[in-house]
C-alpha cells in the first residue's frame, strides 16, 4: 500500500470528510482491520483565507509547496491538494515534488464524461467559479462545456460555503438555497452537478438533486485509495 499525502485544513470539515472516506474505501476493499497509510499536513484556513482575499497567490504557492515537500520527504507517494480552490496552484505544487500531485478537476472531469453528461453546472467558491483554472481545464482536458451560476447566487454559494459550511454550521435554508441555484442552473441547459467545493457534501448529496451529482470530495478520497492500492 503506498502512502497518501494530505495538504489539508482548508477547511478541516472537509479534511476530515477525506481522513474518513479513504479509511472506509481501504477497508471496504481490503477487510475490516485495514486502514489506509496517510500523512496529513492541516494548515491553519485562516491564514490562507487571508492570501487568497488578498489576492496573494505566489504567497499561497510557496505555503502549499512547502507543504507538500514536506509530505514527500516523510513518505508520501502521492500528494493531494483537499480543496478545489487552491488547485488554482496545482502547476506551482506540481513542479515542486518528484511524486504524482492528484489533481481534483481531472477526477471529476472524468467522472462527469463517464455518465455521459457535457454541461455540469459548476458550485464552488468564487474563486473557482469566476477564474478560469478550474472551468478550463474542464474544457480543454474533458471536453467539457461547465455552467456557473448567475453572479448574485455565486455570491450565495460563496458565501455559504465560508460563513457557514467552513464553520460547522448547516443550515436547512442554506440547503433550500442551494437546490433553488440548482433549478436555474438545470433550466440554462445542465445535465449534471458538480459540488465543486470540498464542503457542500456537507449539505446537499445526491439524494437531494434531481440531476446526476458529482461530489468532487469523494472522488479525489477515491482516487487516492486507488493509487494507494494499484500494483507497483
């Protein structure tokens, strides 16, 4: 089994979302007793919070590259950003390790090509919805054409997300919110969901959408137990 590497603690609600999914894949795939060989470096959010409002990004890339240097000289064969923000910074990071950086867009570009669907509306942060790092990889490596909500329901996402899911909180209303953006997001053409933020599995599934629903936390927890687990 090889070692996975964590740069988590943004948020660590979503970390631990990770820590779990992958000790339940590992034991779901090799017997009750296994667990998976982790190493997780969580960061301070709030700090990063700051470089990111800042616009501070070169700053942000030498913390996370810091970060997963460190995770590659105690082991780790494989480094996993856990959220889809700050793979804005997945070249920086991926330039400055010798192991596979698993990146989070590519997993859930190939989740949503193999449904079959071509136009998944896109919830994350603003960060991720309004810059193009994200929404063009989709495009370029998947053939993908994503959808982003209108700018006053990114503002609802948004602020969801880091006033309330980052902090614990989980709130009915928010919920009813968010399947609203859902709805007009489906009647501007969507045939899918991608929660697109490492925390919105924490209020809406795909139970709770009327359109196929990709959580980008699960997969990228899954394609690490993968890696962790494929033949050398």
């Amino acid at each position: 089994m090889r070692t996975i590497g964590l740069i988590g603690g943004m948020s660590w609600e979503s970390t631990a979302v990770y820590y779990r999914r992958i000790n339940e894949q590992v034991r779901d795939r090799c017997g009750s007793l296994h667990s998976a060989e982790v190493i997780v470096h969580s960061v301070d959010f709030a700090r990063i919070v700051a470089m990111q409002t800042a616009g501070a990004w070169d700053e942000a890339a030498r913390a996370l590259c810091d970060i997963a240097c460190k995770l590659e000289r105690a082991g780790a064969a494989c480094v996993l950003i856990c959220t889809n923000t700050m793979h804005k910074l997945a070249p920086e990071v991926t330039g400055a390790i010798g192991v596979p950086l698993l990146h989070i867009t590519d997993v859930t570009g190939e989740a949503v090509r193999g449904q079959g669907s071509k136009r998944p509306l896109l919830l994350a942060t603003k960060y991720t919805m309004e810059q193009d790092f994200y929404t063009e990889r989709m495009r370029q490596r998947w053939d993908l054409e994503p959808i982003v909500p209108e700018a006053a329901d990114r503002q609802v996402v948004h602020d969801v997300i880091f006033q309330e899911l980052c902090c614990g909180m989980v709130r009915p209303q928010s919920r009813a919110a968010y399947l609203d953006i859902i709805a007009r997001g489906k009647a501007k053409g969507a045939d899918s969901v991608i929660l697109g933020c490492t925390e919105i599995g924490l209020l809406i599934g795909a139970g709770d959408v009327d359109l196929p629903t990709l959580d980008s936390t699960l997969l990228h927890a899954d394609a690490a137990v993968d890696y962790a687990l494929a033949p050398a």
